[in-house]
C-alpha cells in the first residue's frame, strides 16, 4: 500500500515586511539578509491570527466534504501552542467541520512536530487504509525587535492530507533519525520569545543532516544521484544550501547542479514568508512542486526535517502521475499577490500588540484582518474564534 500527501496547503499572514526596510532600520547592510541570510520578505501576524488560525487557515481550501468525513486523526505540530493543557487540534477539528468520530492531538518536539506527525499518521493508515490524516504545521516565529534572530522570523502554516492511494507524493522507503539533548534554540514555558543559540544552531543542523543522510545511505543504498531534489527545514534559506555543501562534493558535477538548481527553487516561498518552524520544511516543498513547472513525475524528492533540542530526520517521496493537477497553485500564487506590505514602525507596533497576560477578557476588531478564520477575543479565559465564510 502507498501512504503520502494526498493534499497539500498553505497560509500565511496578509501582512509583511521588506527586509532591505528592516535592514536600514537595523544598520545593516540590506545584502546581509537578502544575501547573507537569503530572505527577502517576513510574513507578520496580526493579533487576531495565532496557531490555530493559521493552521485552520491553511486547511480550510483544500478540504472538501468527503475529507471532513473521512477525516478521522487530527495531528497539530507546533511549537506556538495556544494551551499548556488543551491542543490546538481540537479547535482546528471544530473549525473545519471534521467528523467528531476522530482523534485530536498537539504534537511537540520543536520544527519536527509536523513530520512526527507524518510518522504517526503512516502507521494510523497502514492499519485503517479508508482513514484520512490531516497533518498541521502551524507557527509563529519570534525572538524579539533588534535581537540576532529577528532577520529569520516569520508566521504561517501548512496542511497536508495523508491518506492511502496520494494523488501528490508517495512516501519510499524508510527514515533515518537521530536524538541528542542539546540547548541549541529553546523557549521556556515562561517566555513568548525563543532563546537561541545561533552559531551553535546553524553547526548543529548541519551535523544532524550530515549524520542522518550517512545513515540514510547505509540504510536505502541510495546515493544522491538518486534525488531529483532535496528539500530541507529552511529557517532562513541559507540555511539547508550550508547543508547540502556539506556532502554535495560526494556525486558528479551534473548531480551537483541539479540539486542546487533546485533547491533554489524549493527556498522561493520561504524566502518570501520568514521561518514557521513545523511547517517550513513542507512550505519548501510546496515551493518546489508548485514553482518548477517541468519536474517529472516519478522524481524522487528528499526531505531534511530538524527539530531543535534536537530531532533530524531524513525520508523520501514519489512524485505522484499528474501531482501537478491536485496541488492547490493559483490559490497560493494569490495569496502572496494580495499581501499588503507595512512599514518597519508599524511591524514593531503590531509585534508589541501581545494579548493580556492577566486573565482579563479582551475583544478583538477583526475587521482588518481578510483571513476568513480569526480569533476575535477572549472571554472568561477562553479564546473566541470566529469563521467568516
Ligand atoms: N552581503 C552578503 N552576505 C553578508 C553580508 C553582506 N553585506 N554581511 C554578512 N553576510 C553573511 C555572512 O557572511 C554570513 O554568511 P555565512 O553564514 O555563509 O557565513 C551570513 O550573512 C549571516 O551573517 P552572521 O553569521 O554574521 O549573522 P548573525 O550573527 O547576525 O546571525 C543567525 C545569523 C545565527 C542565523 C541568526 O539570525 C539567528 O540566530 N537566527 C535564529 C536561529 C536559526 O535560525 N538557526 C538555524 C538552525 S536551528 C533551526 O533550524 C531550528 C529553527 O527553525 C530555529
């Protein structure tokens, strides 16, 4: 039986900011992070979008009715968890109109969460193969004005439908993986802001891919000649392209610029959006796929997820026959092209905008905001989301 993304969707916020803005606001030279860090714009969220907005977002266009009933596990991964107790899933489960006969759960182990995820939902399919799995990545990523970090944040969410039979991509073959207790990117349960420790980071990641693409090969035999592309978690786009240049000198020159041609391809979207830790990887893909218009079907793609802390892993996918025809294109091309740009003064106020700490009740003008599922207050403790459509 073949278990893979049967769907794939994508939302972000309809605001953003230009990063050459930022740089001269930050004295620095605008190349730095268009070049230096590779990211030209930063989707920023206004206050009535959070996890679970984005994710319910992102989900909202690709399911039909067939999916809400079919529907039977809901996986959340993020690390912007709305509740220390309840998961965000069960708000997205009840947004979307999904069968109340499923599961819903939170999944956490930092930008990881979505691909453990992906894992928990094979095994859900290979043993109920009518099952439908919808698998979020959902994050807002921040570490605060004028710190090192802030160059490389972002917000959004994807939404991915895992089923028997995928029309888009096939997962093959198995995973190679790896665990190490490391203070590498953190944030504390006290903290709205990540703590990072940014050179450590970037050698940690490279290391990670490094080891698991060894054990991969050992494992699969594989080489890679064998992938027409590889995707990778991008946190900022120079990111995975520092890993791929790590074992690139390994295949021939023919190999060598395939790989890195389209790992161009496979930044575009990230570059335009910031970091969203669960979902990054899976936006990289959706780059590629929806992007390069002539990759055949059949290709092999490979996928580099990593979690800070720290979880990597390494898998594949199958491009599926005509995966070009059930990707959702136009509509992701739409929504980059609707974004309104703001200024550096108004991201820093709507970065400050933080919802009350205190317990109190708040209502929120959700006006503003064109997304069609906001979050529109808090009352008695409880978020109050709303659905326009
Ligand atoms: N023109 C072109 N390039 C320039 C330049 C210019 N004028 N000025 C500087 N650069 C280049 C530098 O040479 C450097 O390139 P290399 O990395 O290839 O050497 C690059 O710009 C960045 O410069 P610095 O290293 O000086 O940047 P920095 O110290 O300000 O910090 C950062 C960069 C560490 C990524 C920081 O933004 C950060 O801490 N970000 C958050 C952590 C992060 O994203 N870590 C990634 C791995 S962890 C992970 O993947 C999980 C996750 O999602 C967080």
């Amino acid at each position: 039986m073949e278990i893979g993304i049967d769907k794939i969707g994508f939302y972000a916020p309809h605001l953003f900011l230009d990063m050459n803005k930022l740089a001269v606001e930050r004295n620095v030279e605008p190349a730095k992070f268009t070049i230096g860090i590779g990211q030209e714009k930063m989707a920023v969220p206004p206050i009535t979008q959070d996890s679970v907005t984005l994710a319910a977002n992102a989900a909202l266009n690709i399911l039909d009715e067939e999916d809400q009933e079919k529907i039977d596990v809901v996986l959340f991964g993020t690390e912007t968890g709305i509740d220390h107790s309840k998961s965000g899933a069960v708000y997205v489960h009840r947004l979307l109109g999904i069968n109340p006969n499923a599961r819903a759960v939170e999944v956490k182990q930092a930008c990881y969460g979505a691909t453990a995820a992906i894992q928990m939902a094979k095994g859900h399919i290979a043993l109920n193969p009518e099952s439908r799995v919808l698998v979020l990545g959902s994050d807002i990523a921040r570490y605060g004005l004028n710190t090192g970090g802030e160059a490389t944040q972002g917000a959004g969410a994807v939404a991915m439908i895992i089923s028997a039979e995928p029309r888009v991509m096939a997962f093959e073959g198995p995973s190679a993986y790896l665990t190490d207790d490391i203070m590498d990117f953190w944030r504390p349960v006290y903290s709205d802001k990540a703590m990072v420790d940014g050179k450590f980071s970037n050698e940690q990641y490279i290391s990670f891919f490094s080891k698991v693409w060894e054990q991969y090969k050992k494992k699969t035999d594989l080489t890679l000649a064998d992938f027409e592309a590889i995707c990778f978690h991008l946190p900022y786009t120079k990111m995975g392209k520092k890993a791929l240049r790590a074992v690139i000198d390994e295949t021939s020159e023919a190999v060598q610029e395939r790989l890195m041609e389209n790992y161009q391809v496979s930044t575009q979207y990230n570059r335009n959006v910031g970091n969203i830790y669960t979902g990054s990887l899976y936006l990289s893909l959706l780059s590629l796929l929806e992007e390069k218009a002539e990759l055949a079907e059949g290709s092999l793609v490979g996928l580099f997820s990593y979690g800070s802390g720290a979880v990597g892993e390494f898998f594949a996918g199958r491009l599926q026959p005509n995966y070009r025809k059930h990707l959702f294109t136009e509509q992701h091309q739409e929504l980059f092209v609707s974004r309104k740009e703001i200024s550096v003064e108004e991201y820093e106020e709507i970065f400050e905008e933080t919802l009350p700490s205190d317990g109190r009740s708040i209502e929120l003008d959700i006006h503003e905001d064109p997304a069609a599922i906001c979050l529109s207050g808090i009352k008695e403790h409880s978020r109050q989301y709303i659905n326009k459509q």
